[in-house]
C-alpha cells in the first residue's frame, strides 16, 4: 500500500499536479477545518447517554482508522470522521424520539456497515454510482460547496439560525469573533487572489492567532493530557437488537443516509481535485466505498457512530491535495490530537469557518457546468443543491435529485435514457422518505 502511494505522489509531482510539501500543508489544513469534531461529536453523543470522556478517543479512533483506510487503500486525499447530522440523528430522532438505546443504535449502524462491505465487494455501489448523470455529480459539488458556506457563515456569526419568524438572519457583526472571521476571509480572499501558496491554511492560523492574542478566544490550558478510557462504549453496540422491528426502520434509514452521503461527499469532492473522468465518473470507485464501509464497521465497535469521508477535504484539496498522502497526514494529526487535544481543539470556529466560507465560493464556480436550458436535468440539479443548504442535510437533497432526475425523463418522453441503476438509486431514496421519522 505505501508503495503504491508513492507511486502516485510520484506521478502526480511528475505531472506538476501536487509536490510532497503541498500535500503535508494540504493535509495539516484539512485537520484543522475538520477538528472541532474531536470536541463536537461527543458532546452531540452525551445526549444519547455516551459518556462524553469516552467519546472523546472514539471519535478521534473512528477518525484514525477511516482516515489511514482511506490514504493507503483508496489513496485519495479525503479524511473520514463521524458525520455531523447522522451522529445528531443517531442522538435525538432515534435515542431521544423513538426511545432507542445507544447501544442498538450503534448496532444499526454497524449492520449497515456490513450491508456496506457486501454490496462494494460484489460492485454493486460501483454498479450505482457509474449509473449517476453527470449533471447531479457536478450539482453534489456545487451543494456542498453551498452547504459548507452556510456552515462556514454560522460559525463566523455572520448568520445566525433558528431565530422567531424566520430560519435565518444576520448576526451580530460587532461581536468580535465575527470581526476576526470577517478580517480572517479578507485576508485569504486577497491571499488567493494573488495566487499565495497555502491560503486557506494562512487564513485559519492568522485568525486563530488573532482570537488567541487579543483575547476573543482563550488560550490552551494545558498542552499534553492522557486519552481518556474507551471501556464505556467500545465494543457495546447491541447487533441482536438492531434486528428487532422496532429498529430496523433505523438501519434503513443509516443505511441510505450514510450511501448517498458517501456518494454525494466523494463525486463532490473528486470533482473539486479534478479526480473524475471525461464521463463525470470516479475511477475505481469501489476502493474509496470499501474504505468508507470499512470505517463504518469500526466506527461503532469503538463506541461512536457512522463515519465518512468528510466535506472539510475540500479545503486540503483547495491548498492544492491530491493524493493519500494528505490522508496519512491528517490521520497523524488525529493521532497526536489523542494526547494534544488541549492545543489542537483550542482553534475557534470561527478560525475554521474563514476556510468554509472563501472554499464555498470556490466550489460554487462549478455551477458553470450546468446547462439551465435542458430542464429535465437542472430541475433535479436545482433540487439537490438548494435541499442540502435548506435542510442542512446532504442526504436530503441527493435524495430529492436522485428521485427527481428519472422522474423528469420519464416526464419529457426520454424514459429510455434511465439506467436500470438509476431506478435502484431512486427507490432507494424513495425509501428513505417513506421511514424517516418526521
């Protein structure tokens, strides 16, 4: 495996794609865009009754194993942690809602890991994800972007969500983390324009930096702890319960939630780093999807929940990342984050979101691939980019394109041109509405 990534650095500094100091700061720039979750994961999973000290090392294991899986299997430049939205689901639909232990939980969550494995060995994931149009690949890359934007903005306190009689509205822009944020996306904004090499990891050290010094944000109080025991929850997860009736609505519903956010999270991510074909396909697809299925096996044998490959891979592959060695050293950087968590969880979001904010421009400009006069490919496109903001779900809107896109050939008399794939993709996603507990 680490030959074969050599080989691929290699090629890709022999092509003037990438160099080995681009991948490192590529790598080191997705950790930081990606860390909060090392502190955001466990508190979500406390709501669920994890104990939050436990989750603390599961989550940055969870993160390790998908992570290396990922750089030395698949050798793409992506990074892979428990998803955000999913580990919200797991916490307050299903333990909170329906009244389902976290142990059976994890349980589902693993059972859908196996399904994951079974159906990447026998190529049928490969099978689906070649039968998607190109024009809801290109749109996945383009809601994400969008998507991360949305994040990015929250996180500075330019938007502020949840408000009485409306979704959203304005922050306050005098608070002075959104002052730094704001200065923060400046400086990167003029830093890319200039074409300076390291941008958006500049972007987030200059305003974490400046957080620290002017006293918005708290220094670390420590600078080495111990990685707290994983007893409580590794190896709890309840198998035999997951196949009870009342849970098994739960393993469809992680099941879909988890394919068509790895599917969406890897076309739009490869189509970032120039990584898809003349066709819009991810060449040997199967090896990232394995990956992933793998990742979400250990993911709750180490007591947390379904992982994937992470959206903040943008950023490493906005700094220039193309290969596995960005993986490898995001993964390093999670590993030592096991004893210098006080340091390395101490950069604010609003450092972060500078990132998530000016990479969402940049991944908004892929909307110049689609064609807004062929209705019955922008309509499903127009769906799956506006849904995966508005209800800040990624699922959702893939879901909702997935369902649209074949529906609009049929409508249009072009019934022929839909794969039989297609069909699966799309009862699949039907599926996902019909069990989702609303």
């Amino acid at each position: 495996m680490i030959g074969a990534l050599r080989r691929d650095l290699r090629e890709a500094v022999a092509r003037g794609e990438t160099t080995l100091t681009t991948e490192v700061r590529a790598g080191v720039a997705t950790f930081l865009a990606m860390a909060y979750i090392i502190v955001v994961n466990p508190a979500i999973l406390e709501a669920a009754g994890l104990p939050r000290d436990a989750s603390v090392t599961a989550t940055i294991l969870s993160a390790i194993v998908g992570t290396l899986l990922m750089g030395l299997y698949a050798r793409r430049p992506f990074a892979v942690a428990p998803y955000m939205g999913e580990n919200a689901f797991i916490a307050f639909t299903v333990v909170q809602g329906m009244g389902i232990s976290w142990q059976v939980a994890l349980g589902a969550i693993c059972l859908a890991g196996i399904v994951f494995a079974l159906l990447t060995v026998l190529r049928v994931r490969a099978w689906l994800a070649d039968a998607l149009p190109r024009s809801l690949t290109r749109s996945f890359a383009v809601g994400i972007g969008l998507f991360i934007t949305f994040i990015g903005l929250t996180d500075l306190g330019i938007v502020r969500v949840g408000i009485p009689g409306a979704p959203v509205a304005l922050g306050d822009l005098t608070a002075p983390s959104t002052a730094l944020g704001l200065g923060g996306v400046l400086l990167t904004a003029i830093l890319l324009a200039r074409r300076t090499t390291g941008a958006l990891l500049i972007g987030i050290v200059a305003t974490a930096l400046a957080s620290f010094a002017l006293g918005v944000t708290p220094w670390p109080t420590a600078v080495v702890s111990a990685p707290p025991s994983l007893a409580p929850i590794a190896g709890q997860l309840d198998l035999l319960g997951a196949l009870s009736p009342s849970a098994l609505p739960v393993v469809l519903l992680v099941f879909v939630m988890a394919f068509v956010d790895t599917i969406g999270t890897l076309y739009g991510l490869s189509s970032q780093a120039g990584l898809l074909d003349a066709e819009g396909r991810l060449p040997d697809v199967e090896r990232p999807m394995l990956a992933d299925a793998l990742g979400n096996i250990a993911a709750p044998l180490l007591g947390t929940t379904t992982t994937g490959a992470y959206i903040e891979s943008a950023v490493g592959i906005g700094e220039g990342g193309r290969t596995g060695v960005v993986a490898l050293v995001v993964a390093l950087l999670f590993g030592l984050a096991l004893w210098f968590a006080p340091i390395l969880t101490a950069v604010p979001l609003h450092a972060s979101g500078v990132a998530l904010v000016v990479l969402g421009a940049l991944m908004l400009q892929g909307i110049r691939e689609l064609d807004p006069s062929d209705l019955s490919e922008w309509i499903p496109a127009f769906l799956t980019i506006v849904l995966m903001s508005f209800t800040f779900n990624i699922g959702v809107g893939m879901t909702a394109g997935l369902i649209a896109h074949p529906l609009m050939r049929v409508a249009t008399g072009r019934a022929r041109e839909v794969p039989a794939a297609q069909w699966v993709l799309a009862t699949m996603s039907l599926a996902f509405y019909l069990v989702y507990p609303f």
